[in-house]
C-alpha cells in the first residue's frame, strides 16, 4: 500500500516516496559528478526543497526528527559549499 508522504491533501501526498527518493538521489549524483558552480546550483537547489519541507513540517516533528533533519540539510550545505569549490 502506498503512504503519502506528508498526511494531507497538499500536493506532496499524491507524490510516491521512492519515486521522490530517486529524484533526490539522482539529482545529488549528477551535482556531485558534475561539480563546480553547476553541481553547487543543483545542490542548493536541494537545500532549498529540504529547507522548505523542514519549514512547513516544523511543528508536526518531534524533537529527534527536527534534529535529523536539520542535520541533513546542513551535510547538505555542506557538500554543496565543498563542490563549489572544488
């Protein structure tokens, strides 16, 4: 049986969670792979969906999830900010 991703009628519960994990995975590797500013751009890109999501499903997380989340957008930022300068 398929499971919204966020409970509701908003436009991310028709969305399939592993089509979205494979989007999000294809497009890190692609940004990884292809470095530079074009890689950075597609990774903040990233950053920004998550930073989004993170925002809008703040007071629906229990305290460990918010913190597991804000530690992947900032490993994220991270690699974005590593990319860029490689």
């Amino acid at each position: 049986m398929r499971r919204p991703l966020l409970p509701g009628s908003g436009p991310l519960a028709r969305v399939s969670p592993v089509l979205a994990f494979l989007v999000v995975a294809v497009v890190f590797a692609i940004a990884v792979v292809v470095g530079g500013l074009a890689g950075a751009l597609l990774l903040a890109l990233l950053a920004v969906g998550v930073a989004v999501l993170l925002a809008t499903t703040w007071a629906r997380l229990s305290p460990p999830a918010r913190l597991a989340r804000a530690l992947i957008l900032a490993v994220l930022v991270a690699v974005a900010i590593g990319v860029a300068l490689r």
